[in-house]
C-alpha cells in the first residue's frame, strides 16, 4: 500500500515523565503534567526543525532532531517516508535532567507520524507505540508513562527494548509529586555506565519487595511512600557522580519525605501523600539554584490535538 499523507499539521502534547520511582529500576514509570508540545506538517523536501523554550539554539535543526528521527522511524515502519517535513517543538520539559524528554520526544514522534499517514493508522495501534519507542529508547519505563499516563508498569520480553508491553494502574491519586530541577544537566549513559553487571542477591530481593509494595502504595495507600521507594540497585552506585542530588535525597528522606532520584537524575522527585503543607515542607529543602516545581500526576499521556 502507498502511504498518503495529511495535508494539514497535526500537533501532539507528550508529558514529562519520572522511571525507576527508586526501586521500581526500568519498569516503574509516572507521567507529570508538564507537557512538550510539537507540531509538524509534511510538505515540501528535506526536514526543517524550529525550537522554543527548553533547549532552543541547543538542538539540531534537520533529521538528526530525536522528534524527526522518530518520526522516520514510525513511517518506515508503516511503509513510507513523505519528500518533506517542517516541525515546530514547544518545549517545557527540561533537557537531560531525567524527566523524560527523550522519551516525550520519541513518542510525539511516532504519533505524529502516525496522524499524518492515517491509512497506516491500523499497523501501529498503542502497544506498537510503546514498542517502537522503546527500541527507539533503549528501555520502556518512561515510554510507556508518556503514551500510558498516570502510574505505569512497563516489562520487555528482550533486551534494548524489544518486545515492550505496559499497563496503568490509574493516577496514583492522593499524591502530590515535587520535582527539583538542577540547573546543570545530566546524560543516561554515563549513569547507566556506573551500575554494576551484577548486584548481591539480598540487595535484589530488598529491591523486589520494596518494588512491589510501591504499587500498593501509589494505588491506595500512600502512608507507605517512605519504606516504599527505598533502593539498592542503582541510586547508590550514582551517588557519588551526582553528590548535590544525593544530598538532596538523603535530606528529604531524614524529613520524612519519600523522595528518589527521578530517572537517572539529576532531578529529584518526592512523592508526597496528599497534604500540601507536607508538599511545601519539601519544597523548603530546595537547593540554591535548583527549581522546585509542583507537578501532577498527568492521567492522560500523550495526545493529538
């Protein structure tokens, strides 16, 4: 089948995410109601990238733009690439601080693309979308929030992403999440480069129950944040490449606040239960500097509009 293309521009919203949610290592994932806004439009030939906001005058203007190579990558998966594409990104997620602004690119990619070839529709329905981002990705947990919404478990059946499936399990209401936004940025792979290959089995098995009872938590019983985002897989073996970020963390948790690293940081997210004079304790720890911004859970992930 020839793909035709929508004449029109289609925009989508993909909202920030926060994964790991401390124990819940790549398969654990939250959507936040902040949201990267992007538009495109095929016609033309080649591709032409605009940005506003969150790193303008920082990312590429061509196909090498995440938004755009996503994009390429959906249409190919659906069977055809337009001569051209003009794209406009309006961005509030900030850049590289583990709040998923890859992942929201990626996924606004794919449903753009989507859209504008709507006879390929059909062969890339919501669990495509997943997979595709996180083979794009590398890893399904913030993903699967930004398609998803809301508290999300995300599983591979392989490595690098393949094989991707996700659930929701709703709006984790009676939480009322704090991110802290630093001002120097930070890179995945160094961080994923300081775990180790191996961990000790009670570490793993501290992990699992730790994991399993967050869900209860975010589900219902939010009295259970603190002992439910404790972790011993991946923030320690971080800490000492972002010692500001576990500083913080370890502050917010010697208050009573259940606070992790968001992501592989540098930002730090606090999941406080539903009391706003708890929420604006925890926002007193912000550091010089550092942004604390009071986000939402997003219960509905990304969207055309």
């Amino acid at each position: 089948m020839t793909l035709t293309f929508r004449a029109g521009p289609v925009t989508v919203l993909a909202p920030a995410t926060s994964a790991n949610l401390g124990p819940g290592f790549d398969s654990l994932g939250l959507a936040l109601s902040l949201c990267d806004q992007v538009t495109a439009r095929a016609g033309g030939s080649g591709i032409r990238v605009t940005v506003s906001g969150e790193g303008a005058g920082q990312l590429p203007g061509d196909g090498r733009h995440l938004v755009a190579a996503a994009m390429l990558a959906a249409f190919d998966q659906l069977g055809g690439r337009p001569a051209g594409l003009e794209l406009h990104c309006v961005n509030q997620i900030p850049q590289a601080r583990g709040l998923g602004s890859s992942s929201a690119a990626i996924v606004a990619g794919i449903l753009l693309a989507r859209e504008l070839a709507p006879a390929g529709q059909g062969r890339l329905g919501p669990a495509g979308v997943i997979e595709l981002a996180a083979r794009i990705e590398g890893h399904p947990d913030n993903v699967a929030a930004c398609v998803l919404g809301g508290f999300t478990i995300a599983w591979t059946a392989g490595h690098g992403g393949e094989g991707a499936r996700a659930v929701s399990l709703g709006d984790a209401g009676g939480v009322l999440p704090v991110v802290f936004v630093p001002g120097q940025r930070g890179l995945t792979g160094p961080a994923r480069a300081a775990l180790p290959a191996t961990v000790p089995l009670p570490d793993a098995a501290f992990n699992a129950a730790r994991s399993a009872l967050l869900v209860r938590a975010l589900t219902g019983s939010p009295e259970l944040l603190l002992a439910a985002t404790e972790d011993r897989l991946h923030q320690d073996y971080r800490a000492a490449a972002m010692p500001a970020t576990a500083a913080l963390v370890a502050a917010l948790r010697a208050d009573g606040i259940a606070a992790v690293v968001s992501g592989s940081g540098p930002a730090v997210l606090a999941l406080v239960p539903g009391d706003e004079r708890l929420a604006a304790r925890a926002r007193r720890h912000c550091p010089d500097r550092w942004r604390a911004l009071r986000l939402p859970v997003a219960a509905q992930g990304a969207r055309v509009r």
